[in-house]
C-alpha cells in the first residue's frame, strides 16, 4: 500500500500570520516605554553639569577662595559661577520667568534657602534642589 500523506516540513500561513500579529502587539504595548528612555537617554550630562557647578560654586565658598559665591540660571540655559560662562547644550533650556541666583556663603548655606531649578527638553523636564 502506497502512503500518500506526506509529513509537513514548514509552517502553515495561519501560523505564521499568527506569530506576525503577536509580535506587532508586543511592540505596540512597549514603544512607548523606549520612546521615553530614548528622550532621556541623553539628558544626563545636562543635568550632571548643572550639579556640578552648583557644587562647584559651593566649593568656591567654603574653601575661602571668595567671600561669597554666586550662581545664576537663566532661561536660555546660560548659567554662570563668578566669572565663568557655561551654556547648556541647544536643545535645553531652564524653565524660570526671570534669572534666578543663588549666593553660597563661607559656611556654604545658599541664599535664597530651599530652590529649584528645572531643566527643559522636549517635553522632559528634571527638578534640581538647590539647598
């Protein structure tokens, strides 16, 4: 007796259309999770940089090289410590109305006490104590 059914050895178009339609849900639930980790994947030196001159500023205070040291912010991202100048990449701006700044005393207490800064981007915004 002749066996005329032959084993498959693939997928069917059912199954593959199948496993089409479960890997475009999973990627429509997941893009925006990536889409935000992509917006603040480069915004940490932004921040890092602000940190750091205010600490620097501190520093400058407490270690006697000057009887009070001042930062200022100002909307288009231009901060400045004494004499120095220091602008924040393009595309970041500090969201406040007017400049805004900060004086550190030699025992390194900050007037006004308790502050924020917020730095903008495209929609993405981080808040930075100032204290």
């Amino acid at each position: 007796m002749i066996n005329y059914l032959k084993k498959s050895k693939g997928f069917t178009l059912m199954e593959l259309l199948l496993v089409v339609a479960v890997l475009a849900i999973l990627a429509a639930v997941t893009m925006p999770y990536f889409n935000e980790a992509y917006l603040t994947m480069n915004d940490g030196p932004a921040e890092q940089m602000t940190v750091n001159l205010i600490s620097s500023a501190r520093s400058m205070a407490i270690a006697g090289r000057v009887k009070e040291s001042t930062i200022t912010f100002k909307k288009d991202g231009t901060i400045t410590v004494g004499d120095n100048i220091y602008k924040l990449p393009s595309n970041f701006s500090i969201d406040i109305t007017s400049d805004k700044s900060f004086t550190f005393e030699l025992d390194g207490k900050v007037t006004p006490q308790n502050e924020t800064i917020t730095i903008k981007r495209n929609g993405y915004s981080k808040t930075i104590a100032v204290k």
